[in-house]
C-alpha cells in the first residue's frame, strides 16, 4: 500500500496555505506538483553540473551529456520499451504528436486518406490532424463515448475503411478519466496495417504502462505531468516507423554533417532532436520518473482508485451536480457542472477561496465538449499525494458553492 503521508512529506508545495487555507492541490491533469527529488536534481545539474550536451570534450559536458543521455533508459523502463534508441527525447506531448504528423504522415497522407480519433482527444491530439486535413485533403474520422463516457474499442476498429492511415488515440481522458482499451484497438490495426498513436499523456501518470505489450507505433508522454518540470517529455517511435519518418526540425545535434550543398543526418534517435534541447528538464524528468517507480506504479494505481471511488461515491451524493463520465473503468479524473450554479469559472474561484484548486474550462477537448452540449465543467483530478480528506474538502467547497447560488 502506497504510504500517502510519507509521498506528501516528499512535495514541500503541499505545506502551503492558499488563502488561509491548507492547500488541497487537485489539478493534477493540468501539471503535477513536483518532489523534492526532481527540484534538489534541478539545483545540482544548474549549481554543479551544467554544461551543453553532446558537443563539448570538456569534463563538464561530458557529466551533463551523460546524466541527460541517461533519461533515455529511464524513459524506456518506464514505459516498458527494450530498446532505448525508440525514444526521441522532446519537451512533451505537443511537440511529440507535431513531430509524427510533419514527419511520419505527412510525407504519406494523400487526399482522402483518413485518421480516427475519439471525441475524447485532446487538442494537442487533434489540431496537428487538422493541419493535415487543411493542407493535404486528410479526412478526419471521430468516434463517439456513450453515455457513460467509455469508448467501446470495436467501435473504433469498425471505423477502419481501406484509407485508413492512422488511429490517434488517447489512453486516458483529461477530461473525463476514461481508459481507452488501446491493445484491442493495436492488435486490430496492426492486422489491417493502420498505424496508431497512443496519448499517453494521463494514462502514463496513474497506471503502469507497457509500450512494447501495447504493440503501437507511437506513444506520447509529458514530463510536468509526471511530477517533472515542463519542457520535458518524449515520444515513442517504433524502429520501423522511425526508418520511414523524415526530420520535423533542423539545426544543430541532428546532424553528422553540413556542406554547401548536402546534409548527412544523425541515426536516430538524435536524427529528431535539432538544437540543443531541454537539457535541465530533462535530467529532471529521469529523476521523476525514477520516483514513480520508487513508490511503484502499481501501488500509485492502487491509491489513485480508492480515491476515485470515494470521490465517485461522495459526489454521487450531491443530487444538484451533474457528473460527466460515469464509466468505472476510469482514472481519478471527474469533470462536472452545478445545477444552477454559476458558470464553472465561478465555482473555481470559490473553491480556491477554501484552498481548492481544480480547473474550469473546456480542458482543450472542444469536440468533447460539444458532444457532451457544455461550453465548460470543472475537473477536479487526483494525484498519487492526494488524500480522502482532500476529498472531503472539496465536497464541503462544493457545497458551499452549492449554497452561494442556491
Ligand atoms: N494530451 C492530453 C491528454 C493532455 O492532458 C495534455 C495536457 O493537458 C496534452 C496532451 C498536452 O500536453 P503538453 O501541453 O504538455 O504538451
């Protein structure tokens, strides 16, 4: 069992009060707090060890190139990858997902040729897709939750015509917590030949994951949301689709040699790392995720699931708040508006005056937002330090709220 008092002794930010009030810091899906590990790392690489990677022959840039090399490794442990040279190194999912569609399927996706996507995407998951639709006549396919908000996998396959280039797919919804079964769906497309991009923005934060077992082509993941500064993250790029894929940026690093008139290119992995990157970030990010398999991922999903079902059971107690995504096979992720409430800005503002941090807005999901007939909700999402008394807070918020407009 996770020691949750021992996890928050481990992140100083938890000790604070936010307006007089303990912080109850439930804004997981936007960016998570960060251990003091991750910060001590920060403060040692810029105070002791900081130099440019990969370039110097100096004693400096050699520890530097050798810690941020290092995360490599760590990522593909994490995310259960053998081969360490699948992970481009980059500053989260954003850049990830841009990098697959400039340089994987825009070099292939002719007029016509389609990609699926869930209603549930988030826009860092759909507007790299539109630019393809807008520049080179890609169609863009969505499939729908239920009402519960879960996504039957079949309904994605069936979607599946012979123009189909690429499934896009979140494993986790940031806005609802849904968990998308993506093996059934890989193990499908694989068959037909489709490529798939797995999100793992959310998923890889509260589930222990397995890339290689999950059998897709790409799989994205953010460091700040997995207790790591921002501006750190990667992508997975299966070997045979990083043979087909062209460079998405140029510059420094990516290169083995520049004439006049020709460029010889980096192997990969380096060949999609231009410029000297977010050397700092990402040492952190090794250190993070390096906690998260200290504390071990499967007991952060064992908690993280008695707080959703507690959380799950105490809001179905307010008979005047509307629950999006009731579905039980989700992360500790829950998205809802008040009866009668104001807009969820407001109940945001009110919650924060109680120390209670969530999140109001359309959560960068505008297409679920639209299926869902809301312009935005609150989310309130859990993180591993997270408490059933935090839990209780934010039910007393709400029902203050609840009284304010009542
Ligand atoms: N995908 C999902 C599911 C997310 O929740 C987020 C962040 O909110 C992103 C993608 C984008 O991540 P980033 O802004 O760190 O690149």
């Amino acid at each position: 069992m996770l020691d949750v008092n021992a996890v928050r002794a481990d992140f100083p930010i938890l000790t604070r009060q936010i307006n007089g009030q303990p912080l109850v810091y439930l804004d997981n899906g936007a960016s998570a707090q960060k251990p003091q590990v991750v910060i001590d790392a920060i403060t040692t690489a810029y105070s002791h060890e900081y130099a440019n990677v990969h370039r110097g022959l100096h004693t400096l840039s050699n520890l530097a190139t050798e810690k941020y090399e290092s995360v490599r490794g760590t990522i593909a442990r994490f995310l259960g990858v053998a081969d360490d040279n699948q992970i481009v190194l980059n500053s989260g999912t954003t850049e990830g997902i841009n990098m697959i569609a400039y340089g994987w399927a825009m070099p292939r996706f002719e007029t016509g040729d389609e990609v699926i996507l869930s209603v549930m995407e988030h826009h860092a998951n759909i507007v790299p897709w539109h630019f393809l639709r807008e520049r080179q006549g890609a169609v863009l396919k969505w499939v729908d939750v239920d009402a519960t908000g879960a996504l039957d996998p079949q309904a994605v396959i069936d979607a599946i015509t012979p123009r189909t280039k690429l499934i896009a797919i979140t494993q986790m919804s940031n806005v609802l917590g849904t968990k998308v079964d993506v093996k059934t769906i890989c193990d499908a497309a694989r068959a037909r030949g489709v490529a798939v991009l797995v999100d793992g923005s959310q998923a890889a934060v509260h589930m222990p994951v397995d890339v290689d077992d999950l059998g897709c082509d790409f799989y994205a993941i953010t460091g700040h949301k997995l207790y790591g500064p921002s501006g750190s993250g990667a992508i997975f790029v299966r070997q045979d689709r990083m043979a087909e894929m062209r460079p998405f940026m140029g510059g420094g690093d990516m290169i083995r040699e520049v004439t006049r008139d020709a460029v010889i290119y980096n192997d990969p992995p380096m060949k999609f790392e231009a410029g000297t990157p977010g050397i700092v970030q990402t040492i952190g990010l090794g250190v993070a995720l390096e906690y998260m398999m200290g504390l071990g991922m499967g007991k952060i999903a064992a908690h993280e699931d008695s707080l959703r079902d507690y959380a799950a059971q105490r809001l179905a107690g307010l008979n005047w708040l509307h629950l999006q995504g009731t579905t039980p096979d989700k992360g500790a992720i829950f998205s809802f508006t008040l009866d009668g409430a104001g807009h969820p800005h407001d109940i945001s503002t009110i919650l924060d005056k109680k120390g209670v941090a969530v999140r109001a807005g359309h959560h960068c999901a505008g297409p679920l937002m639209e299926h869902l007939g809301v312009t935005a909700t609150c989310r309130a999402s859990f993180a591993a330090y997270n408490t059933t008394d935090e839990v209780d807070a934010l039910i007393d918020g709400l029902e203050l709220c609840h009284d304010l407009f009542a």
